[in-house]
C-alpha cells in the first residue's frame, strides 16, 4: 500500500505524519468483509497474498487511529472465530502479529 503524498507536521513526533487515508481504510473493511463471506477460495486467495502483514505495519504506523483498530479487530476476531484450522494458521503466520 503506497502513501500518499500529503503530509502534516506534528508537534507529536519530530517527523511529519502522513495520514491513513479513505482509500486504505476501506480496503481493509474489504478484507474483512470477504472473511465474512466464509468461502474457502476466497480465504485461501487472501492467505497467499500478504495482505495480512501489510495490515499489521499499518497499524504499527498508525498506532493511535481508532478507526483502524476496531477493522482490525474485527478482521482478526473473524480470523480465530470462524476460519478453518489451516488457513487460520497460515493468515497468524504472515500477520506477525504473535
């Protein structure tokens, strides 16, 4: 996922911050909204891909977007609630969230 190029100074940290953005938020409600469909094709498409990890950096780049946080949450309760073992065990495996 590419940031964008607008960027905000803070007085938070001494680096400017770029903001999550719309576009990458709907992605992941995307993502969680295909885990919920419970279809083994489309589960096991999305643990080949890397689309996990790349959720994870994101959350440790935007530690304090609420936003974020609850999709995440969302899609990993889905994750342990509802997939089978295997796939499971794949998707906490590319995460990097253990």
């Amino acid at each position: 996922m590419q940031h964008p190029k607008e960027e905000f100074a803070s007085s938070y940290e001494s680096r400017t911050i770029i903001p999550l953005g719309s576009l990458r938020l709907k992605i992941i409600e995307f993502v969680h909204l295909m885990l919920k469909l419970n279809k083994t094709s489309i589960i096991e498409a999305l643990a080949d891909t890397d689309i996990f990890s790349q959720i994870s950096d994101l959350v440790e780049t935007y530690p304090w977007n609420n936003f974020l946080q609850l999709k995440v949450i969302a899609i990993y309760e889905e994750v342990l609630d509802t997939i089978d073992d295997k796939s499971r065990n794949i998707i906490l495996k590319k995460s990097n969230i253990g």
